[in-house]
C-alpha cells in the first residue's frame, strides 16, 4: 500500500499567495517568466526560474542559476514572505477554471513507492531533465514544484474534505487568467489520522503530471540517503511533494498534432491513401465526439477520419490509443514522422488552445495538416501504467496547472 504523509508546509504568510503563487516552470520561457516579475516582484518564479534576477545571456544550467533560485527561497523565508507550519498535517487544494472544479490532497509521497511502482508511470523521463531539477532540489533543499498524481477515487475521504472545505482557507485568490485557487490546512489529529488510514489501504498511485519532477524526488532520495551514514528512513527526503487527485475530479484535455508538409503528396493523393487504414469524410466537427474518431484539417476544411477494423489491436492498451493509431498508419508510413519525440516535422497542441490554434496553424503555411485528438480517458492512463508501458509522447495535457509556491516542501 502507498505512503501518503503529513509534513510541515511552508506557505506564504496569509494575504500574500496570489502574489507569491506562480506558474509551473515549464509552461513559461524566460522572457515570459520576466515579464511576469517585473510586475511583481514577489512572484515564486524567482525562486522555479531563478534566471529571471539574472543577464538575459546567462547559462540556464549554471551554478549560479541554481544558487540565486535557493537565495530568493531563503530571502523570501527570512523576511517572513514564506512561514513553515509548525506541525505536519495534510492540505487540500481547490482549483475552479469556468465551470470545472477539482481538488486535491497535498501530501508528501514515497520515493521507495516510485522505485517499486506503487506510484505508476505512463511517460519516459529525460535525463537532461531529470537532471535539471534533481538540482535545483538539491541546491535549495527543497521541493517548490508538486507532482500531479491521481488515483480512483475513495469515497471515504469526501467526509473530511468537505468538513474541512466548509472552513477558513489558508489562502483563497483568483489568478491572472482567471483560476480560482484555495488552500486548506488540515491540522486537526483526528483527520490527519483519518487520512493516513484512507491511504494506508489504497494500492497504488498514478502520475498524471510531472513525470520528470517525481523522477527528481527518486534520484535525491537515494543521493541524500547515501551521504547520511545515520539514515533512518523517516527523513523528510525520503517523501517528494504531490497534490493527489481523484479520479472524478480529473479532467484531461486533447494533445493535438501539425505537420509541416504531406511528404511530397498533394492533397488528393494524401486523401486517397488514407482510405486504406482509414473512413475519410467530409464536414466533421473540428472537436472529436467520440474514441477513435480523428479530425483533419487540410485544405481550408475538416475531415473525419476512423481507424478501419483491424487496423490495430484492440487488446493492446497502447497501440489502442488513438494517439498510437494515428503515428503508426498515419505519421509514419504517410508524413515519414517516424520518430515524433525527435522529429522537427511536427508540431504539438494543448487541447487548451482550441481548434483555432490548428486552423492558424495550417492558415500561416508553415503547417499543411494538423489532426484534432479525442482526449485519452483516466481508465485508458491507468490502463496503460498497469500494463507497465507507457504512451506515445504528448497524449495528455491536463488543465488547470497547479501553482508553484502555495506549499513548498523543505528536506531540511
């Protein structure tokens, strides 16, 4: 059974986290990223994008990145901006985006549970960015980014929730682009204890988002345990930080794809030689309403395109896919995109850019046909971690993001 532990929290002082709170840092460039502190100086991305304090032309992945990005943690602790719960307890975390509403438990979560796959994954890590924000914890004895897990839901936890959702927030704002966020503390003895029971029976977890941040939180643990000859177990390195989701509260929106060309077809050949994998039709919605329909923009119109039978297994949880259907009798044998993680022909989408986004796409020209996804459901994720494989690249884009800096967990 999982781990799922209290800690001591580290918040911004009350009246202070819709400043504080950030973006993730990987949704935002750098320039993006200094724009946004120099409009607000206390943003938390000084301390997830610490390059922004920094010259234009420094080095992402220098020493000095990682020190300034632990200095203004430690600058905003000192001066009070960010306070440490003086006892562990968990936190629930509402997120509101229009008529969309979730929350989730912050927690600290095992690193040996990641290592045995209690916590399943569904995407490969790179290195290079495994390696990235192993630093960054390292260098600031922290964990300022959570992970984003879920797992199927547990009715017994929505007693404690709501009791503790129906008191004083910690912290309560409505960002920039319109997402409301609110934080509880849970510090009640009774409810912590309750929670630890619920999870105590709960098999396993699924990474939803932040694979290569869960990755992170594995690597630290075994270092910092290797340089601790009185390791116990109980250390706080032992545990990466993550907000845990039910899965009733998920939503997953479509990763949609562009190509830059049709690989030396025209228009009529490329409709033509779909017909052998694929139903082609005219007139589709630009929005999939179903699994295994496919829409195609190409020409100044929208196609319907569905997988044939026996086109690919069935049985298969990730050849299955949509996602797999379209790279492996499309992408490949008609565009030449064999490799979509390495190749420059193709372009990915967030669902949360709409449509509209394809259809510019392929209107400026230097995109030809763009493929509008249906998105991947929760049982087909868990599906394909259980099986022990993991997806093609860009399959899920979940929305809305979490914060950085409404919960740091500290190491030290």
């Amino acid at each position: 059974m999982v781990v799922v532990r209290p800690f001591r929290g580290l918040r911004p002082q009350k009246g202070l986290a819709g400043k504080i709170a950030s973006p993730p840092y990987d949704v935002l460039d750098s320039n993006e990223a200094r724009q946004i502190v120099g409009k607000n100086e206390h943003s938390f991305l000084r301390v997830v994008k610490p390059e922004v304090d920094l010259d234009p032309d420094a080095d992402l992945y220098s020493d000095e990145v990682y020190q300034k990005g632990a200095e203004n943690l430690r600058l905003m602790m000192d001066t009070g901006a960010l306070v440490q719960d003086p006892e562990p307890g968990y936190y629930f975390y509402r997120q509101i985006m229009g008529d969309h509403s979730q929350v989730g438990l912050v927690a600290t979560v095992s690193a040996d549970d990641y290592d045995n796959d209690l916590i399943k994954k569904h995407e490969f890590t790179r290195p290079e960015k495994e390696k990235d924000r192993v630093r960054h914890i390292m260098t600031q004895r922290a964990q300022c980014g959570p992970v984003f897990l879920t797992y199927p839901d547990v009715p017994e936890l929505n007693a404690i929730q709501e009791k503790v959702c129906d008191g004083e927030p910690v912290a309560d704002f409505t960002a920039d682009d319109g997402i409301r966020h609110t934080v509880w503390a849970v510090n009640d003895i009774g409810d912590v204890e309750g929670i630890w029971d619920i999870f105590s029976g709960v098999g396993q977890l699924y990474v939803a988002d932040g694979h290569h941040r869960s990755a992170a939180g594995s690597i630290v643990a075994r270092r910092m345990r290797d340089k601790n000859p009185g390791h116990t177990g109980d250390e706080e390195y032992n545990y990466f930080l993550a907000v845990i989701f039910p899965q009733s509260h998920m939503r997953i929106l479509a990763y949609n794809r562009a190509a830059v060309d049709l690989c030396g077809m025209d228009a009529r050949e490329f409709l033509m030689r779909l017909e052998h994998d694929f139903i082609v039709w005219e007139n589709a919605p630009p929005v999939p309403e179903e699994v295994h329909h496919i829409s195609m923009y190409l020409d100044g119109k929208w196609f319907g395109l569905m997988p044939r039978p026996g086109s690919f297994p069935t049985g298969d949880p990730v050849k299955s896919l949509d996602y797999s259907i379209l790279q492996d009798n499309l992408l490949a044998p008609l565009l030449g995109i064999d490799d979509p993680r390495t190749s420059q022909r193709i372009k990915f989408v967030g669902g949360i850019r709409g449509t509209g986004e394809l259809e510019k796409l392929v209107g400026s020209g230097r995109f030809t046909v763009a493929f509008s996804m249906y998105p991947v459901s929760l049982d087909q994720l868990f599906a394909v971690a259980d099986s022990g494989n993991v997806m093609p690249p860009k399959c899920t884009w979940f929305e809305p993001k979490l914060r950085s800096g409404l919960i740091v967990h500290l190491l030290d």
